[in-house]
C-alpha cells in the first residue's frame, strides 16, 4: 500500500499524530488512545509499517513504533512541490486580473 492510501483512514492519522508526539510508542500505549479493538489498531499498525511510515522494534514481547522519517520528509516534498504549483497559478491569475484591471482604467469604466 502506498502512503496516501495508508493515510487515508483517519485512524492511521491519528496514530501518526500520536508518534509524532509522543516519539517512540508501545502497541499497547497505541491500543490505548481508540476505542477500537486492538486487534484492529494492529491491522492499521501493519499498514503503516508496510507503507513505510512507521518502523517497528521488537524488544522482547513488545513492539515499538515510531515515524520513519525518511518517508515523512518524502511526503513533505511532495505537499510542498504542489504548494509551488498551486502558488505559479495564483500568481498567473493575479497578473491577468491586474491586466484586466488596467484595461478597465485605461478605457475609462
């Protein structure tokens, strides 16, 4: 799965909000902030590791999860290259209302 699609569930958000709180978390300290089961918190959990958004540690019985960074920062490339897009549109569409703006001064309106 590819890390918009693993972002699309709210839930995965929300336990990606709360690694990036908190840092290194617990499944079971995950479990613990949603009412759903934690068997479910561990489907979402293993979507995230297989979306590369989050690594895990085993450490005896527990399992430690924290934000992959590397695919973070790949994802805020991409939010930031859409944001220059969207900004050259704007300023194309501020030139042609300024432009259009001129030709109603000049015409006399």
């Amino acid at each position: 799965m590819d890390m918009f699609s693993a972002l699309a569930d709210p839930n995965r958000r929300h336990i990606i909000e709360l690694l990036a709180q908190n840092g290194q978390l617990s499944s079971t300290a995950i479990s613990a902030k949603f009412s759903v089961s934690a068997p479910a918190i561990s489907q979402h959990l293993k979507v995230l590791r297989e979306a590369k958004l989050v690594k895990m540690e085993k450490r005896a019985q527990t399992h430690l999860y924290q934000i992959n960074p590397e695919k973070i920062e790949e994802l805020e490339v991409w939010v930031q290259k859409l944001g220059r897009m969207w900004d050259a549109r704007f300023e194309r569409l501020d030139r042609v209302l300024a432009a259009e703006k001129r030709k109603l001064k000049t015409h006399g309106r």
